[in-house]
C-alpha cells in the first residue's frame, strides 16, 4: 500500500495569513452571522484562496460544522441562491451546525494539492472564527462532503489529513477510473442506438414492458448496448437519455490533447481501434467538411448562467466565450450528420492552425467555445470572411472507445470485458492510464481507500455519471488498506455505503429531469450527515450497509426494504392488483401503495400520487410519524383514451422529523394503464 505524508496545515506557511473582509448578522436565509475572507499571498492564476462562513445563534449551535465540496472550484458565494430542500445554508443553521464553504483556491490543474489544501485552511481557521463568536474553546467537529468530482476531493481530504476533519459524506461517488471511461460508452451507446432505438430500450423497462432490453436492436446496437452495460451503466438509467448529454467527455479531452495527441491520430490509422476499420461505426459516422467563412455575426449577448449541481459545476471550465463571433459558412454537412461536439479547424487566414469545440450548430450558424481552457478567443476575433474552415467530428467518435484502451488493474471487474482468457488486454493500450491521473488531479493525491476518520458513501442505483459499482471498488479499497494497516480496525468501524433507488447523479430536489422517474437523494444526504455527526460525537453507530449484489457490472438490491436496509423506503403499487391493466374511459381504478421503511425507527411520513402525468408532486399528504410499513388506497377514473403510466412517491424519516423538510427519504414506483 502507497504511504501518504499526511498534509498538516498549521505547518504550511503559505496559508498563515487568513483575513476577513466581512462579517456580521444577516436576516436571510435564517439569523445567522456571515463571515467572509481569505488567505493573502495565495492568489495563482487569477484566484485566490477565499470562503464564507454561515454561523448560527448560540442557542442553536451544537458544536459542528459541515464543509461543502464543491465538484468544480466555484465562487465561495455560490450556496447562497440556494433555496428549500437544496438550501444547505439552512440545512446546517437548523441542525446545529455552521456552515463552512470555500472556492478551493480556484480551478488550478497544475497545483492539485491545494484542493486540500485550501480546505483544510479553511476548516481550521472556521474553529478559530467559532471560538471566538461562542466564547468557547472546544474544537468544534467537522465533517465534509461533496457529490461527483466533489466526491473525489472529499475522500482526498480525508485520506490527505488527520484530525480535521472527524468524517465525510462522498456522495455519487466517483472511482480512479471514471473519467472519462464512464461518459464515453454512454456517448457510444446513445449515438449507435440513435432516437428510436434509445425510444425501445426505455419501452422495454417500462411496467408491462417486455424486459427484454436488446429487442428490436441490430448487431451494432446490441454491442454498443451490452458493452456500456458491462461497465456499469444502469439500464433503468436510460429513461433520462434525452438529458444526460455526454457529461464531461470533451471538457476532459483538452488533457487527453496535452499528454496523448497520438491517439486521436493512432484511432483512424492503427488496426485494434475502430476507426481504422471501414465497416465501424465510427467510420460510417465520420464527418470531415470543409467550407469558408461566408459571414462573421456578433451573437446576442446572453447573462451568464451559474453552474452549481454535481452535474453541471464543472461547465464553469468553459466559461469565457462571451462576444466572440459565430460563423455562418458557405455550406454545412447534410441534416443527418453526426456533428454533436465537433471541432472547428481554421484552415486559412490569421487564424490558420487554431481549433475550437464546435457549441452548436444552428439557423445556420456555428457556435464555437473560445474560452482560455481551449487556447483563447484570439483566433476566433482574427477570423475574417472567405478564411476556410474545416468541420470535424474524428475527434468526439474517438473519445467514445478510449475506455477500451486504458485497461486497468483487476481491482475494476468490469473491465474483464476487454481481456483475453489470458488476461491480456484485447485492444491496443496507451502507453499509461489517463483516468487515474485525471483522478489524482480531482483529489489532489492517488486514492487508496486509507482515510481517517468515519465515513458514510452515498451511490445512486440510477446513476448515468458516477455508476453505482464505483462505491462498492472504494469500498473494497477501505477493506484493503485497513489490512495492510493492520491495526485491529474493521472496515464497518469506520465506513458505510448506502445504494439508493431512482436516483441519478444530480443533487438538485428543485430540478428533476423527468420527475415521473426519478425522486432526489438529497434527505438522505442530509440524515447520513447527521448519522456520521451521531457516530463521531456519540459513538452512536449508523445502520449497516446496504444489501447488494453486483453481476456483470450491474448493482442489485434486494425487493424488501428490510431485507435491503438502507435508509429508503421501498414502495410498491398497484392497479385494481396488477403493475400493468387495461380500463375503460369513466371506469373506477382502484391504486394500492405499500410503504415500507428499512428499520423500526424510520417512519412513513408522507405520499403522493400521480395519475396522468403532470408531474406535479409539490402537495404530498403528510402523514407524520406513521408506521413502519403502511398501506394506501385510492381510486381514480381515466375520462380520455391513452397509456397512462401512475406514479406513486413517498418518504419515510426518523421518528418526530415528519415536518423536517431536510431529512425525507424518498422512493417511488410506477404502474402503466391503458384506457380505451
């Protein structure tokens, strides 16, 4: 096992200067004392290391705080336009907790280790700041968290530093190996498949639905199919295509340029890639079309638009191409090219050489993204009419395999796939794996599973970003260092990992991508926070781990809640006793619902129906504090002809929280009926 040296803040003389330029009471969200400041001398590449810290009356306080990690470096401000179930300001001002945020010294990819760095400062000089507004010497616990890329520098900072933090909530967690490997074959699926087949794979896994997700699918649908499957991807995930666009596939590849330009030269002309074989997808996809610029059109200025979710904080990277020109070239490729995430190349003029991400193509105008990530928007503001200009998407088809070449350690089952009986890989590999150093650049040191303190990980079984096995290899990890630690330490001593059911990546309550699918894991974030806060401050240990199994890179959870654990409930519905009828127009349905929570001590809390698609879940019945188990019915007539497909949600929590916005644990389950 790699050894760390452990990073030590009250020893870096770099941060040794904190100061607040802003401090005192503020009325909203809640009464609370704002504190903002920074670290002088640490200002690199334009940012400088900066946080807010959100206190709340003393009355309230109970000795915590909680540190978000943002998954991207973003303004320390960002939290504060947050509001209900999102709002984390809140959340910790009602839970006994300050809250502690910082801008991570800014987005710095030759410095990783100020992620940690940065936050560790901040957490240690908040302890001063709180002994000085309470009067009070006792060091405060700390606990920190993050989702996504924020899972990365969450577990950096706990396996980098002792005794800041006393434990951690990665959520949506990401492995070594994630990026880009989890984007590409997803993209690869999606493009292959195409609309309609993407239309099947969802009808299938609909209730009443065949199962059968390869039905109707060619040879080449069914490889691309199978092969992002093998790796994780959960196929009930696929309900939410149409927006999970391709992650951060091509906001990695500007690296993949720097350290190992061959590649997108080796994928076209070397056999073992698919590019190089005529009959490949790939091939049959390729677009190279050259034109000339016809007209330079100044775009409408557009107000900037903040990105804070776990899934979109990271296209903060590519701010920067504000007032740059689009283009509108004398022809363009045929309506049904594949041209999502070409390149730009400028063949001619000033500008002869330089290449950008094509945005978007539209009205007959081309988009590009100039930020400085992508080497600046001088080129575009040279370009001038008649310039010739290449359109190409060799590059964004190449990205889509890359996983086949970069096949790690049989640590990652899912990789098996691409190895011989021998073991030995199938296709041609880079020289060394890239995702682990994109890995390290996240979390500001190579992850071992060797951390120090309590940990609770949070996956989502719907998860299209972060695929629920990679909780389960870091897992695997803790077990592996505690034994070569060898220091008596079990792994349920210190780490537990929760799965929970329709939930994607995203960590937003207020924005669901198809609410008829999905329910947010935000109350579950917030409880597991509040368990590793109890398990730290109390000795009071948190539930087990969730109950499940992986087969061939897919999680599976058992179908009873208590059987399953956890903290969500399971709920299972029914139509007039079956998941799938047929009704009349007027004819009386009568829906049953089972409500199930994992543990004596969780009760039901609240439900909610939807029977004819409006997504409208915003006035559940608030139950209170019900019983472990409860039974619903209702009864609801269809007047028009249609498939309508019900949707039931509803929540459980621990006993007196039923009012507590924070803490709901949600789950749902779906029925179809067909009315003629």
């Amino acid at each position: 096992m790699e050894v760390k040296k452990l990073y030590i803040p009250e020893e870096d003389p770099y941060f040794s200067e904190p100061y607040i330029d802003e401090e005192g009471w503020r009325d909203t969200p809640l009464h609370h004392y704002y504190v903002h400041g920074g670290f002088r001398n640490t200002e690199e590449n334009g940012s400088e290391v900066r946080f807010c810290f959100y206190f709340p009356e003393k009355k309230e306080y109970e000795g915590r705080f909680f540190q978000y990690l943002s998954p991207a470096p973003e303004d320390e401000r960002e939290s504060e336009h947050l509001t209900g179930e999102d709002d984390k300001i809140t959340f910790c001002l009602t839970h006994g907790a300050y809250y502690v945020v910082s801008n991570q010294g800014g987005f710095q990819m030759n410095d990783p280790e100020r992620l940690f760095r940065s936050s560790a400062n901040t957490a240690q000089f908040s302890r001063r700041v709180a002994a000085r507004l309470y009067g009070n010497e006792a060091r405060p616990y700390g606990y920190c968290f993050g989702g996504s890329g924020g899972s990365f520098k969450t577990l950096g900072c706990m396996e980098m530093t002792e005794g800041v933090w006393d434990g951690a909530v990665p959520y949506v967690m990401a492995n070594p190996m994630a990026a880009p490997n989890v984007f590409a074959p997803r993209v690869r699926a999606m493009r292959v498949l195409g609309e309609e087949g993407m239309r099947r794979v969802v009808e299938a896994m609909e209730p009443g639905g065949s199962g059968d997700i390869y039905a109707g699918l060619d040879k080449d649908q069914q490889e691309a199919l199978r092969e992002v499957t093998r790796m994780g991807f959960p196929t009930r995930a696929w309900f939410d295509h149409d927006k999970m666009g391709d992650g951060a596939l091509m906001v990695l590849a500007p690296y993949i340029y720097a350290v190992y330009p061959q590649y997108f030269t080796d994928f076209w002309t070397k056999e073992g890639f698919a590019g190089a074989d005529p009959e490949s997808s790939e091939s049959k996809a390729r677009v190279r079309f050259e034109t000339t610029v016809e007209d330079l059109v100044q775009p409408v200025k557009k107000e900037a638009e903040s990105f804070t979710s776990v899934d979109n904080s990271w296209q903060n990277v590519l701010a920067g191409s504000s007032g740059i020109p689009q283009i509108r070239p004398a022809g363009l490729p045929s309506a049904d090219a594949y041209l999502f995430h070409a390149r730009l190349r400028i063949l001619s003029g000033k500008a002869q050489g330089i290449e950008y991400p094509i945005d978007s193509i539209e009205n007959g105008l081309i988009s590009v993204n100039a930020s400085t990530v992508n080497g600046g928007p001088e080129g575009m503001l040279s370009l001038e009419k008649g310039d010739r200009i290449l359109i190409d998407n060799s590059d964004y088809l190449a990205m889509q395999t890359l996983h086949r070449h970069q096949v790690p350690d049989c640590t990652y089952e899912v990789y098996d796939q691409f190895r011989d009986a021998s073991g030995e890989p199938l296709y041609p590999q880079l020289p060394f794996l890239l995702a682990p150093i994109i890995a390290q650049n996240g979390a500001g040191c190579h992850l071992t599973g060797d951390f120090h303190g309590k940990m609770i990980g949070l996956c989502s079984l719907l998860d299209e970003s972060a695929y629920p096995w990679h909780g389960d290899w870091y897992k695997k990890a803790v077990a592996r260092a505690l034994e070569a630690r060898a220091d008596g330490t079990e792994p349920d001593g210190c780490f537990r990992l929760y799965y929970n059911d329709h939930c994607i990546h995203d960590d937003r309550a207020g924005y669901l991508d198809h609410p008829e699918y999905q329910v947010d894991y935000l109350g579950i974030l917030h409880q597991a926070l509040l368990d590793v806060a109890a398990w730290c401050e109390k000795g009071i240990a948190p539930r087990p781990s969730t109950v499940y199994q992986i087969d061939d890179g897919q999680v599976e959870v058992p179908d009873n809640a208590i059987a399953r654990g956890g903290m969500q409930p399971v709920v299972k519905a029914f139509a007039n006793g079956e998941k799938c009828i047929h009704a009349k127009s007027g004819e009386e349905v009568t829906f049953t619902a089972v409500v199930s929570a994992p543990l004596p001590e969780d009760h039901v809390s609240r439900i909610v129906w939807d029977f004819e698609g409006t997504n409208d879940f915003s006035n559940p019945e608030i139950i209170g504090n019900g019983a472990q188990e409860m039974t619903f019915e209702v009864t609801h007539r269809f007047a028009e002809p249609g498939t309508y497909f019900p949707v039931v949600k509803a929540s459980c929590s621990r006993e007196g929280c039923a009012e507590d916005i924070f803490v709901q644990c949600k789950n749902l389950d779906r029925l179809r009926v067909v009315v003629g």
